[in-house]
C-alpha cells in the first residue's frame, strides 16, 4: 500500500487505485488499518493540494470498495454487527480521563520505544538523542524542500498512527498501534546517514554503524537467553520444548481414548498453535486427534498472562459438567485433566 502511495505521490495519480485496493486487502487482515492509514492519506491530500482527475478517483473508489464487499454485506445483514463493535471498542472513551497531553506524551515516548527496538534496543537514552537530532534533520527537510512530495510521503508514513492518540481509548494501547512505522523510520535513518557522511567520510559512517550493530546483536542473545526480558510478554515461559511436553501429556494421560482439549489463551479464543501441535502430534504417532464434542476425558490448556477472570470462568464451566483430576506445569503453561461425571 505504501509503495504504491509512493509511485501516486512522487510519479502518476493511476498509482492511487493499486494503493488503496491494498489498503482494503489490509483492512481485510486486520480493521484497525482504517485508522492507521486512510485519515493520514486523506489529509495528505489536503495539505499536498493534490489534484486527481474524476475518472480516477471512481476506478479507485471501486477498487477500495471491492475487496471490502463481504466486510459490507455481511455488515449489512448483521445490522452492523462489526461496525458497532469497532465503535464501541476502540472510540469509546476508556474513561481514565486522559487529556490531550498526555496522549500526546504517551505517543512520543511510545515512538522514541519503537525507535530504540529497531536501532539501539540496550540504550534508552542514546536512542531518544538519535531520533530527536533524527527528527530535527526531517523537520528542516521538509521546511527547505516544501515542493518535495517525497518528504510528506515520508511524514505519512511515519506519522501515520498519531491520529489514535488523540481519541481517549485503548486502541493507542495495542502493541499494533506502530505496526508498519519501522519501515519508514528505517528508510528516513539511513537516508539521513548516507547525506550525513559522504564518500570521504565513510569511514566515519562505519563507526557510526557500529554500535547500532553491536546493540541489536546483543539484544538479539539478551531477549533469547532471557525470557523475562523479551520485547513483548504474549508467549512468556511458551517454548516448542514445553508446548510439546504438554501435548505429549494430554495424549500419553487419553490412554488412547476420545477426549476434548479446550484452551483459555492470549488472544481469547483463540487457538491455532494447540489445533496445530495436536493435530501434528496425532499424525505424526498415528494417534486419533481431539474431539470437538464433549467427552468423558477432557482437557484445559491455560496459558500464561491471560486475565485471571477468564481463567476462573473456563474452570467454572468445566466444574459444572467433570471432576479436575490432574494439574501439571510446562513452564508457565497449565494442563488440567478432567473427568465428566
């Protein structure tokens, strides 16, 4: 989508159809790609003043709306049940009574984060004095090359999720609110050191590389070796050694009988690692995979870091219908046996 953005900014209006079906396709993957992009994209074209003939802002209407047809009808017949839903979700007020400030606040610093991660991850401090001579260097760009599209493409791009901040939610919370800005971030670092260090200074430019090198390395073994210290929490004490330990369990305690496995896991409901590693195991020990259907066996996978509310109502549900037998540990994940009555 950005590529082809690119191409309409810096080259031909015919780009903007090919830019905004990938934005639908986007959507289709994940919806909160509407307020991520399209809001930037528009007031690019406010403050660009870029002009695009009537023809082709109908084939690129058409092609934005296409992809997005089963995302519209199926809205349609389920009286907006999506729509509500992304409203009530993620424009709603959180109610924490956060002004404009500290949302702003709280996007620098989240920025200034994901700057660290990508260039300098074992040094905080030395990241924020790199964006901000970053950032100083972009803004004098853009003020002495005003005609230059390339620049406000580029300021779309990095800036593209600021617009979250300003609506008191929780959607400016999600570990996906800068999903997409490293790039641009990365293309505007390396243009600046290339201006910065000529030919005759490439040596200096080594020097300068050098460091971003050793710091991303050592974070790399840092974040491997030290599961409490990984970037993001989602799969923490979860390695293929004790996930296969527990699906191993589950089937050595079946002894070879029909059983259910049920999961509370992080996102809820969700589950495709334990259909995958069960169905795989199955196959792979010609075993019968789990059923869908209640059984007299049953099993509770719970991961860690899922709410403890959800954790409690999975365990009420199961006591309700079998008898908890057996809990074991594979690292920090859970495996309870249950028996129906």
């Amino acid at each position: 989508m950005f590529y082809f953005f690119y191409q309409f900014c810096t080259k031909n209006e015919k780009y903007l159809t090919a830019s905004l079906f990938c934005l639908a396709i986007a959507i289709q993957f994940q919806i909160l790609n509407v307020i991520f992009t399209l809001p930037l994209i528009i007031l690019y074209f406010i403050l660009g003043r870029t002009k695009i003939g009537v023809k082709n802002i109908l084939f690129s209407f058409v092609a934005f709306l296409l992809p997005l047809a089963s995302f519209i009808l199926f809205d349609y017949r389920h009286k907006f049940l999506m729509f509500n839903s992304f409203v009530k979700n993620y424009f709603v007020s959180s109610g924490d009574g956060h002004h404009f400030g500290f949302n702003f606040l709280n996007y620098v610093e989240r920025l200034a984060t994901e700057f660290s991660n990508i260039f300098f991850p074992s040094s905080k401090l030395l990241s924020l004095i790199i964006l901000l001579a970053t950032a100083g260097a972009f803004i004098v760009k853009i003020i002495n090359d005003r005609k230059n599209k390339r620049w406000k493409f580029l300021a779309v791009w990095i800036f593209s999720t600021i617009l979250i901040f300003l609506i008191n939610s929780r959607m400016s919370q999600s570990n996906a609110a800068f999903i997409g800005v490293s790039g641009g971030l990365i293309i505007l670092f390396s243009y600046l050191m290339e201006k910065q260090f000529s030919d005759k200074k490439s040596l200096l430019l080594v020097f300068f590389l050098i460091p971003i090198l050793f710091s991303n390395l050592f974070a790399v073994d840092h974040f491997l070796t030290n599961p409490g210290k990984r970037l993001f929490d989602f799969f923490q004490g979860q390695f293929y050694k004790t996930d296969m330990a527990a699906v191993k369990y589950i089937y050595e305690e079946s002894k070879n009988n029909s059983f259910k496995v049920d999961t509370v896991t992080s996102p809820l409901l969700i589950s495709p690692l334990w259909d995958y590693l069960l169905g795989w195991y199955s196959q792979k020990n010609n075993l019968p995979p789990p059923k869908r259907t209640d059984e007299k066996i049953q099993f509770l996978i719970i991961e860690p870091y899922v709410d403890d509310f959800y954790k409690k109502q999975a365990m009420q549900k199961k006591s309700a219908i079998a008898k908890n037998t057996d809990s074991q540990y594979f690292g920090n994940i859970v495996v309870q046996k249950w028996i129906m009555d």
